[in-house]
C-alpha cells in the first residue's frame, strides 16, 4: 500500500507541474506619457486676415485623438531659475483700459497660439516678440482619471502630477 501511495504521489507530482511560459513585455507605454516642449524667444507673426497675432507648430509625431494640451507663458521671472508660469487662456488687463488676450488651440497635427486685443499690439512689443511659452501634453488616460484633482492653473503641479522631469523639457 505504501509504495502505490508513493507511486500515486510521485506520477501526480511529474502530472500536475504548471508550465512556464515566457511572455515578451513591451516597455513602451505609448498612450500615457506626458511630455513637455518650449518655445523659447519666439515672435508672433501678424495675420492681416484676422488683424490678429500668431505663432504656429506641427506636432511630429502626432498625439492620440484622446490627448490635451495645455500651454503656459512665461510671465516672469523671479531669479535665474525661477520663472513664473501662467496658463493661457489668458487676458491681461494694462493701463488705460487696454486688455490683451493670450488663446490657443489644438489639433492632433499642430497647435497655433493666439495674441489679439483691444489696441494695436505693435504699441507693445514686449508681449508680442521674445516670448516663451511651454506645451505640456497630457494623454487622454490620465487627463480623464485625475482633471479633477489638478489645479491646471499650476505649472509645477501639473508637472508633478504627471511625473515629468523638468531636465526632459524639449525645445521646439
């Protein structure tokens, strides 16, 4: 009795072995990595058409259909390291009743930042010449799981929550 025990354990050890099987992982996580681009020292070009001012980008490669953008410009700058960042949409209120908008919009191919306003922007170079501007793209994944626990608002909070490395940021 014993040895058809051991028999029985023994067969049923080399029959119920799992199998091992190798799977080949794919690293690259296409639909969920933020990244961040600059436009450092830009101008606006005029539009005659709109009497508007613009600065237009491809995006290569494209992004997902699903993906956001969100655009900050430097507004200031505290010391060397420390620029201030402000989300555009943007109007900007100056002396004499004077307002000046920032805009932007996006399409999976390219992007087009808007300046316009109730005066002749030409009068104020400073806004529309040497400007820079940061593109921070969000795929669809997170900006539908976390938008409402993000101040957008926030350039280093986005940042942040994205997991992005400053010492990544690309120059376009």
């Amino acid at each position: 009795m014993k040895k058809i025990t051991l028999l029985i354990a023994f067969i049923g050890m080399i029959t119920l072995q799992s199998c091992t099987v190798n799977e080949v992982q794919d690293n690259v996580d296409n639909d969920t990595i933020s990244e961040v681009f600059e436009l450092r020292n830009v101008n606006f070009s005029y539009n005659s058409s709109t009497g508007g001012y613009f600065i237009y980008r491809t995006l290569n490669p494209q992004i997902y259909a699903s993906d956001n953008i969100l655009i900050y410009r430097m507004s200031d700058v505290i010391d060397s390291n420390t620029p201030v960042w402000q989300l555009i949409p943007r109007t900007l209120y100056l002396s004499g009743g004077d307002e000046l908008d920032y805009d932007y919009d996006f399409s999976r191919e390219d992007f087009t930042i808007y300046a316009d306003g109730t005066y002749n922007l030409a009068s104020t170079p400073q806004y529309i010449n040497n400007q820079t501007f940061r593109i921070v793209i969000i795929p669809g994944y997170f900006s539908n799981r976390s938008a409402q626990q993000i101040d957008f608002n926030d350039y280093d909070a986005v940042i942040q929550a994205y997991g992005i490395n400053p010492n990544n940021i690309k120059s376009l």
